[in-house]
C-alpha cells in the first residue's frame, strides 16, 4: 500500500483517485449498526466486576 499511495492521492493533494476508490470500497463497505430497543440504540451492559490484586505495590527508582 504504501508504494501505491502516490498513485492514490489525487493531483491537487485534497481528495483520492478513482484507484482509491476502487481499492478502497470494498474494505470500508458497509456498517454495523447496534441492535434498536423502543428507537434508542441497545448497547450491552458492563459487568464491571473488582478483582483482588496479585502483584505487589512497585515504585519508581
């Protein structure tokens, strides 16, 4: 990719070719949207469990 990249960015240096574009779509494709509950996105909830620590305390020489 990165010896293409020349070849990928147009000539003016603000936007991409239609190369870009092409190699591009298929990786960018699509999106994954949360599942909806009621119209409001449901996102699950966190568990959040504390643990008991296992190393010791350390401090900077």
């Amino acid at each position: 990719m990165a010896n293409n990249a020349p070849f990928f960015i147009s000539k003016d240096g603000f936007g991409i070719t239609h190369e870009a574009r092409k190699y591009l779509l298929p990786l960018i494709a699509g999106e994954d949207y949360p599942p909806y509950e009621n119209g409001l996105p449901h996102y699950p909830k966190l568990q959040n469990k504390l643990i008991t620590k296992r190393c010791k305390q350390w401090a900077l020489p």
